[in-house]
C-alpha cells in the first residue's frame, strides 16, 4: 500500500502548537497595507486558532489522527 501524504498546502498554512492547538497565519496582511487602518493591521499580527468545527477536517489533512 502507498504512503499517505500530507496536503502540501495545509502543511505550508498550518503550524501545531506544543499544546496541540492548530495556528494559522491571518490572510490579508500580504500586500496593499497602505489602506488598512494601523488597527486592523496590529490585530492580523496574531495567529489565528482553527475553530473547532472545522479541527476534525484540518487535522486530516495533516494527517495527526
């Protein structure tokens, strides 16, 4: 049987946290900076956390079942 890979993007866009949590970086802070509002662009600093509804299917895809 063939090795079961990992979904490149999910691996690329995804990192776990030591206590298991799931972390993404925020999307929108690549480019075009200028109009964004000093406040909203401190607040995409921080990464995100995957909602539970959706924990089940991220973990698939990186395989951590």
């Amino acid at each position: 049987m063939p090795k079961v890979k990992t979904h490149s993007r999910a691996k690329k866009t995804f990192k776990v946290s030591g206590t298991g949590k799931i972390r993404f970086r925020k999307p929108t802070r690549g480019h075009l900076l200028t109009k964004k509002s000093t406040r909203r662009k401190r607040a995409l600093r921080i990464t995100g956390e995957v909602n539970p509804a959706n924990l089940d299917f991220v973990r698939r895809l990186l395989r951590l079942r």
